[in-house]
C-alpha cells in the first residue's frame, strides 16, 4: 500500500496536508448566468462567490478563466490577493488553462477565448507572490501536443524559474498524444523531477481501464521514490469518493475534479443532482437553486469528511473506515492491483 499522509512544504514556503482534495472551478462545459448589475459569468462562478466559505483546504481555478474574467474578483488573484475568497483555502492551485481551451468541453454559450502559452506566462509573471499558489505549467507542446520527457521538464523547468516564489506543479504528459504515459520511459529522466514541488498526471491518461490505470500509478510512485524523489503525485481530473481511495493506496496524493459541480455525493458514491432529494427523504418542493445549494455544500462536507477517512486509512490500512456500502469493495479492487502486480 502506498498511501500516505503528510505535510507537503512548497518551496515558496506555502504547505499543505496530503492526502488532498481540492474543489476545481472551470468556465468549461458551464452555462453562463446573470450577475447582478448587468453581464453574465459561468455558473461555476456562481458557486464559487456564493460557497467560499466552505473552501478552507484548498481551491484550484484556471488562468484561462483568471485572464478571461470568468471568476469573481479575478483582478484581485494578481494585485491584492490577501483580501479575495481566494486566501481562504489553505492552498490555491492555478492550473495553466489548456483544459478550458482543448481539452475540456467548450462553453455551454458562447466559444472557446484565445489563449496560448505566451499568454499564461505573462499572466503567471502579473499573479500576487503574496499567495503562495501552487503554478501547473503549460503542457501544449508541437501541433499534436507532444514533447519528449527530456522537453516537457526542461520547458517547465524554465517557466518555474521565473515564477521561483510560487510553487511548481510539473504536469506530466504522455510522449505520444493521445496515448497513455509510459512510465518506464520516464524512468531515465526520473533525477531531474527533484526540481519540482508536485508531480502532476492526468487520470485518463494512465491507462485504459482502472486496473492499468492503478498499475501505472503505483509504478510511478515506486520509481519516485526510489529515486529519492519526494514529491506528491497530483492526479488531474479525479475527484469521487468511490475512485480517491483506491488511487490513494496506490499512490496518488492531491485529487482534483468538478464532479463535485456537477454531480451529487450521497450514499459514498457519485450520482445525479436530480437523485438526492428522493435518496435523502427531502421535501420535493424547493426551487431548484436552493436544492442546488445545498447538495454543493454537502459535496464539499463530504470531501472533508473523506478526506479524514483517508488520513485514517493511511494510519491503520483498514478499508472498512470508508464505511459498510464500498469498503470491502474497495478492498477486492486493491487486492486485483497487488495481484497483478505480484505482490
């Protein structure tokens, strides 16, 4: 098993506890909605300026969305972060904005913005060194995306350079795109990843199927570790109370996602938003903006409370603290992975 439970201390002096599941905001895939006053901003905003004040742990938000004015008080992240719902969570995380403009669904109104990798940097260079942020870089390379190893770590390596005072996050992606990361490959550039603060992977692209994807996983955690390479590994786009615990015990340490958004947790498990009244016995009459309100500050309890279960898990190793409903289910799943592993 190969969760853990820590204290990560970035090289900007900012630190934060692992394991870690960080609510993510993104215009991708949103409907835009009224502000008052005039104008619209993405749903996602929405919730962001109305539940900040359940995001004590951490946040991450997009600099496509910062540049493009999707988040509330996104002047603030670059001139006077200290005073923005921003400094609440114990950690901010800006990701570089290639989901919002590639990889993510475009906006339910509206189009994909201009954005490129010159655009991130002079963002990067104008955020408030105040805030402590934890940076991902830019992993958009030649036409199709791909870079070697060798590349994507000496590029990134640039960029974090002259974004010294903020933590690095170094996204690593696959030699051939699309394709899965091939982990044994990145074995000879190993070394160089003590650079780094996190060491990022995105969940689609560890392998088809969960089975590949917990084995790569737990590959790569080995090969950091035997290389002496402390750093967490950060796993893009995975965020679900069913899936966290098992990428946990395989190695993963930071776990970021919308389903929160856009789904519903109840009964240990992802659902549709729809479901929860009648799974929960509520009335069925509440307008739906009050139903919607609700089940996102439930989403983000249930994130904290998962996250101690995790803590817990890390300490005593029993898959029945994720409770009667997954918890020998997650254990089969586990005990598949060792199997196929030959332990």
């Amino acid at each position: 098993m190969l969760a853990r439970e820590r204290r990560v201390t970035l090289a900007s002096g900012r630190s934060f506890q692992t394991p870690l599941l960080v609510p993510s905001i993104s215009s991708a895939g949103f409907d835009r909605v009224a502000v008052e006053g005039g104008g619209t901003e993405p749903e996602s905003a929405r919730w962001l300026r109305l539940l900040s004040t359940e995001m004590e742990t951490a946040l991450l938000v997009s600099a496509y969305d910062i540049a493009h004015a999707n988040l509330p008080e996104h002047d603030e992240i670059l001139e006077n972060f200290a005073g923005t719902i921003y400094a609440k969570p114990e950690i901010l995380i800006i990701d570089s904005g290639l989901y919002e403009l590639v990889h993510g669904p475009p906006p339910r109104k509206g189009c994909r913005l201009p954005w490129d990798r010159r655009a991130y940097e002079t963002l990067a260079s104008r955020i408030d060194r105040s805030c402590g942020a934890l940076l991902v870089n830019y992993d958009g390379y030649d036409d199709d995306g791909r870079a070697s190893f060798a590349t994507q770590i000496t590029v990134a390596r640039e960029f974090f350079a002259e974004n010294s005072e903020l933590g690095s996050d170094l996204l690593i992606k696959p030699e051939q795109s699309p394709g899965h990361l091939e982990v044994t490959d990145l074995v000879a550039s190993i070394e160089d990843l003590q650079d780094f603060d996190v060491i990022g992977v995105t969940e689609k692209e560890l392998g088809d199927g969960l089975l590949a994807k917990l084995t790569t996983l737990a590959t790569l955690r080995r090969h950091l570790d035997k290389g002496g390479i402390e750093a967490p590994i950060h796993l893009f786009g995975s965020l679900d109370p069913v899936l966290s615990p098992l990428y946990y015990a395989a190695g993963a340490e930071i776990f970021d996602g919308l389903t929160w958004l856009r789904y519903g947790y109840h009964w240990d498990a992802t659902i549709y938003h729809g479901d929860i009244p009648v799974l929960e016995d509520e009335q069925l009459s509440p307008p739906e903006l009050l139903q919607m309100t609700a089940t996102l500050i439930g989403n983000l309890r249930t994130l904290r409370a998962l996250s101690e279960r995790m803590r817990q898990f890390a300490g005593n190793g029993e898959w029945s603290v994720f409770g009667p409903r997954i918890g020998d289910r997650l254990f089969d799943a586990h005990r598949v992975l060792t199997a196929s592993m030959g332990e």
